[in-house]
C-alpha cells in the first residue's frame, strides 16, 4: 500500500492512537503545547514508569504525532500540530467520503482515485 494513501496514513495515525496511555500523553503534550516535556515529567503526570512511557512515546513519534529535541542525555517531546492537524483533516474527509458512491464497483486498482478514496 502507498504510504501516501489515505488509508495508510489513516491507519498509521489510528494505531498509534489506540492506545488510551497514548492518548492521554497527546493530552499532557497539547496541554503544555509551548514547553517541551521530558519522559520523566510526562511519567510523573501519568504516574507510570519511564520506559513505558518512553516505548509510548517511540509509537507517537513513528507515527510523526510527536517531535523531541535531545539536550545532553535528555529528550524532550512536544506535539506536532501539523499532523494533528492532518489527520483531523483525513478524519472530515473519511466522513465525507463514506457516503459517496464508488463508481468503480470498490476495485481500487482500476481506480483513478485510489490514493485520496478510504
């Protein structure tokens, strides 16, 4: 599958979000949108360890959902509002999409618009 498709980025955005540890550091991310936070704080808030929160965090970031910057030993994490912001955008239009009728009887390799369809 194109890692452009829509699905596939749907996909990848949906997974990294299925985790509710996950969303709840989105939460902690936006919430401290303008001072970048370390594992160790956002384990603190969640009370959990910080390799739990570091593989977390390794998922939100393969997922490009989160940016981290290292200082000496130390990485810290922000939100990256761009993809944030492109997947609600996927979201709209996967709502919109639903109810539109294929014209291709759902064979997506004959498809012209097999990229931007879910």
């Amino acid at each position: 599958m194109n890692k452009s498709s829509v699905v596939y980025k749907v996909s990848t955005y949906n997974k990294a979000l299925s985790s509710p540890v996950r969303m709840k550091i989105m939460k902690i991310l936006g919430s401290y949108e303008s001072t970048p936070l370390m594992v160790s704080q956002i384990a603190e808030l969640l009370g959990l360890a910080q390799p739990t929160v570091s593989k977390h965090l390794q998922i939100l970031a393969q997922a490009n959902f989160v940016n981290f910057k290292i200082i000496k030993t130390a990485r810290y994490y922000r939100i990256n509002k761009e993809s944030v912001q492109e997947y609600y955008n996927l979201i709209q239009s996967i709502f919109l999409a639903t109810y539109t009728p294929c014209n291709y009887n759902y064979q997506c390799d004959i498809c012209p618009h097999s990229e931007t369809c879910i």
